[in-house]
C-alpha cells in the first residue's frame, strides 16, 4: 500500500472516529401521549356585583348531565361548538337575551338552557343570568340541586325584590334565577307590568348579560308566544327519534323567522370519537 493510499485511508478512520453517532442508527421517535392540562385563567378586570350565595350541589349535577359534572368530552365539546355559534350569531345581530323552548316535553330544554349559560359563562367576556321561566314546571333548581328561599314566584308576588331572587351558584360570571314552585295563569303573569320590571332590570345590569329564559314547550301552551316580543331570538331544542316532523315543523312556525336563532338537535346518534379530541 503507498503512503498516499495509506494516508487516505487513516483519514477515513479519524473521520469515522470524530463523528461516533455516524456509526448508530438513528433511534425511533418514541409514539407522544397526549396530555392537556386544566389551568385557571385569569379574572376579568372589571367584574360584575355579587349577589346572593346558593352554592349547587354535584351529585344532582352528575346525574342530571350538567357541564362542571360531565366527563364526556364529547358532549362538552358539542356544548362549546353551541356556545360559539351562538355568540357569533348574538354579536352578528347585537342580540342578549335568548329564550329557549321545545316542540314538544322531554325533548331536552331545560339541560340546554343550563349547560349553554355555563359554557358561556366560562368565556372571560361573557355575563350570563339564567331564569328559569317555565312557570308551570320550574326544574333548574333541581337540576342544579339549589337550595334557596325567594324565587321568581315570590318577585311576581310583590314579596321580593330582584336583589332577593338573583343567587350565585358558584360558577364564575353565572348568576340564577330559580323558581320554586309551579304557578297557574302563567301566560297572564309573563305580560304583567312586574315581569316587565324583571325583564328590564336584567336587561340594564351591569356588564351587559346574557340573559337565558328556560320557557315551557312551546305547542304546550302559550307561555312563549305571550313573552315572545321581551327576547331578542327563540333557541329551538329538537330530540332525535322523539320530535316528529310535523310537530317541529308547526313549532317553527309559530317563531317569527327573524328570531328563530337556530334549532339543536339533543340526544343525537353521530358522534365524533377522534383520537385528536
């Protein structure tokens, strides 16, 4: 071997020796598991006042089917795919105040009204007061497992003030007004001048709130119709496989088409279990 040949090949090995990663093979990604965590954000700067304590109970929650209490991520995430949209359709239109109804009983309004204020109260920019309007089977107290003394039925009375009927039930931005116990001539009390006075002191609360209105079905009576003309937009609730067309169809109807918000559809079949969500 010449001297020039076995200087090539001493280069080579001292080449070989500077780069030792050369000589392994790359080893294999290692497969990410996904990991999210839940952080607190920040407060707003400027809340809205305090009222009332009535702290909800999570064991009704759970069983209810309430946010805080749900660990389907696919229901969590539908409610926060409803919250957006509604948003966007409230700030297109400069709507606030929402009432939600059904065709039909059992198709699911109520836990709509109550998991759509919660998602939208936990949106930093968003105020939400929640009232429970079906005067004739009031259940968001007992959905929430909510124990208090004054409700709507009692304002409507004259024998409390709206200081004494609007409770916190300790989630953030959300404040509640329950009703206690089922009222007759309930359609005479939702256009009597005291259900006004509520409707104008929710509207002029400061921040501007949200106002969600859980109504009775709405081809049930004619709670809806008469208190129709106090909500910017009716938010339509539909159950799969229990809503016949023609019954939705004679609900829609009954909506003027420019406050008709939308129709949701509860208790679907299709659901997204992508191993990304």
């Amino acid at each position: 071997m010449s001297l020039i040949e076995n200087a090539i090949r001493k280069a080579k090995q001292l080449a070989a020796a500077a780069r030792p990663e050369d000589a392994l093979p790359e080893p294999a990604p290692r497969a990410r598991k996904t990991h999210r965590d839940r952080i607190r954000v920040a407060p707003p700067v400027a809340p809205g006042r305090s009222f009332r304590q009535a702290a909800a109970d999570p064991i009704p929650m759970e069983r209810r089917g309430v946010l805080p209490q749900v660990n389907d991520e696919t229901a969590e995430r539908s409610y926060k795919i409803l919250r957006t949209r509604v948003q966007q359709r409230l700030e297109a239109s400069t709507w606030h105040s929402i009432a939600i109804t059904a065709a039909a009983a059992g198709d699911g309004k109520t836990l709509t009204s109550i998991n759509l204020a919660i998602a939208l109260a936990r949106d930093l920019n968003s105020w939400v007061f929640l009232v429970d309007l079906d005067l004739q089977r009031p259940q968001i107290a007992p959905y929430l497992g909510m124990r208090f003394d004054k409700g709507l039925s009692d304002y409507l009375a004259g024998q409390a003030n709206f200081e004494d009927i609007v409770y916190e039930p300790g989630i953030e931005r959300l404040a509640v007004i329950p009703n206690g116990r089922a009222l007759e001539q309930s359609s005479e009390l939702l256009g009597s001048p005291r259900m006004f006075e509520l409707s104008q002191a929710l509207v002029n609360e400061t921040p501007r709130r949200i106002v969600i209105f859980d109504m009775p079905p709405l081809l049930l009576s004619d709670d809806v119709i008469r208190f129709m003309p106090n909500v910017d937009c009716v938010l339509m609730v539909v159950s799969e496989g229990n809503t016949p067309r023609a019954t939705l169809q004679h609900a829609c109807e009954s909506i003027p088409e420019r406050k008709l918000l939308g129709i949701v559809l509860n208790r679907s079949a299709e659901r997204e279990e992508s191993a990304y969500y």
